[in-house]
C-alpha cells in the first residue's frame, strides 16, 4: 500500500500545480492573454512532472506515472480554458 501511495502522491503535486497556475492565470493574467499563460502554464507542469518522477528514482511504472500527471495536467487546464471561453463570451 506504501508503494502506491508515494506513487499518487507524485502524480496529485502536478495535478495541485496545475491548479493554481489556473487560478493564478485568472487573477493575474491580461484579458485575451489567458491561453497564452495557460499553455506557459502546461509547460511548466511537464518540466515540474519530469523533475518529480525522476527524483523518485523508481523506474518501475515512469511512462505511466508521467502520462498520468500530465493528461491529469491537460484536464485541469483544459477544462480552465473552457471557463475563460464562457467568461469571454459575456
């Protein structure tokens, strides 16, 4: 249970990041500069992804553990993007 758990835990920190670059993009970013950040956003959680999993330094499940971190990444800041969409509609 121990292994799974550090293992989730290295996924939800990018998740967690993800987070609060969207909540950071939307209270500090330009109106119309939105995508923008959240693609500087996405970028970041994908070098902070690769630097968490190698410091784990367990090669057993890597591609999984990253491919989850990151489509969990691009869900959160897809779905931020959506809201931004309908904000700008209004």
């Amino acid at each position: 249970m121990g292994n799974v758990n550090w293992q989730w835990r290295s996924i939800v920190v990018v998740w967690l990041l993800a987070v609060a670059c969207a909540v950071l993009t939307g209270v500090f970013s330009a109106r119309g500069q939105e995508l923008a950040w959240i693609g500087l956003s996405l970028a970041g959680c994908t070098i902070v992804t690769l630097g968490v999993q190698l410091a784990t330094g367990r090669k057993e499940g890597y591609v999984k553990r990253v491919t989850t971190s990151i489509v969990g990444a691009v869900l959160v800041l897809g779905a931020t993007t959506g809201v931004f969409a309908l904000i700008g509609l209004g």
